[in-house]
C-alpha cells in the first residue's frame, strides 16, 4: 500500500511540473539603466536606433498594445534564447534655445557717482548648463548713450528655477568710450509656456583713464522659444 502511495506521489507531482512547464512562456527581460527600475518582462517586437518597440507580459499573459522605451534608458536585452545584446547610447543631445527679454533695472537709481546704464534688451541663448545673453543698451538716462556686451554664464536648474553665475565684457559709450568687464548673478524662473521673469546683478568697471563701478540690476521679462 505504501508502495502504491509513493508512485501515486511522484506520478501527481510529475504531472504539475509538467503542466506547469507548459504554460510558462520564455520571456525577453529589458534591462534599464536605473537600478532602481524593474525589469521589464516582453516580447520585443523591434529596436530602432533611438526607441525599443515591445509587448509586454503581465501574470504571464501578453499584452496586445505595443510600447516603447527611449533606447538610451536601457542598459542591455537578454532575449528568451539565453542572448544579450548591450547598449552604450548617450543621452539625446539638447537643442539650442534662444530667447528673447526686456532689463528694466537700469532705470533704477544708484546715486551721482554709479551710474547703472539704461534699460536693455537681451538675446540668450541656453544649451544644459551654459547660459548666454548679448545686451544691447538703450539710451534714455542722463548721460547715458549706447552699449553692448556679451555675458556668459553657468546655470544650475532646480525645482523653484534656474540660478546663474559668470561674467563678461563689453562697450559702452557714454560721453566717452568705456571697455566694460563685470560678473554677473542672478535668478530666472521659468513658465510651462516659455514666459519668465528673472532678477539679478552685473556688477563690474569701466575702463577708460581710470577704472570706475559699473551696476546694472537685473529685473527682466522674457520669453524662450
């Protein structure tokens, strides 16, 4: 009787990992890049040289819709036949915005003796981290003529907005010629829409005979495309 038992046993058993054997299906597992992500149980259906195109499984059943990843957020493919295939692909590059503001602060006064120039208008042009403006000065103050210079700055991004740090030179002429060199620091907070509203400082000298200070605030408006 014990006898029988046993092949009774191993008979049933047997016959579970069989059935089980049958209803798993072998899987490709997509690898990210973050380790903290969760491999991804598929049947890749297509790799293109930016996106990885697949189906995936839930509770080993395959889903109908077809999705993709962006390639360069997968580390490598191990496909159902034991293979694997690696991927060392950068990061998009980033376009080239350009933008546009309007600096009222240099009609804000500093006293006889610092002059802060008048107000600006700025082209800007940001790319990651590097952050650039040419100024150009408009002429309204008392003895202040025209003036153009190109600031280049660092830009560290953040939740509440971007802030930035640099310097640069340039040409002013009022009364007299003036080579300009300053840093410059400021805030910038940016829109969903491209508007933005920034806050700041160029500080620095003119040179002409002698050195003299050189402030313009940097209370803008503008828009990046």
């Amino acid at each position: 009787m014990k006898c029988h038992c046993v092949f009774a046993l191993v008979f049933l058993f047997g016959g579970v990992c069989s059935v089980s054997a049958q209803n798993w299906t072998p899987k490709d597992f997509i690898v990210p890049k973050n380790i903290n992500s969760d491999w991804i149980l598929a049947e890749v259906i297509k790799v293109t040289e930016t996106e990885i195109y697949y189906r995936r499984f839930v509770n080993d059943k395959l889903e109908g819709s077809i999705r993709s990843i962006p390639l360069h957020t997968v580390r490598y493919i191990r496909y159902k036949d034991g293979s694997y295939v690696f991927f060392k692909i950068e990061p998009p590059d980033v376009p080239l915005n350009i933008g546009i503001n309007v600096n009222g602060g240099g009609l804000i006064p500093l006293g006889n003796k610092i002059r802060s120039g008048g107000p600006s208008v700025n082209v800007e042009f940001i790319k990651k981290n590097f952050y650039s403006l040419v100024n150009l000065s408009i002429p309204i103050q008392h003895n202040v003529g025209f003036g153009f210079s190109g600031i280049f700055n660092y830009l560290w991004n953040s939740k509440i907005g971007d802030f930035y740090l640099g310097g640069g030179l340039g040409y002013t002429y009022h009364t007299y010629h003036f080579f300009t060199f300053g840093v410059s620091a400021g805030y910038r907070f940016v829109t969903s829409f491209g508007m933005y509203f920034g806050a700041g400082a160029y500080i620095g000298g003119k040179i002409n005979n002698v050195i003299t200070l050189d402030i313009k605030p940097i209370l803008g408006i503008g828009y990046v495309f």
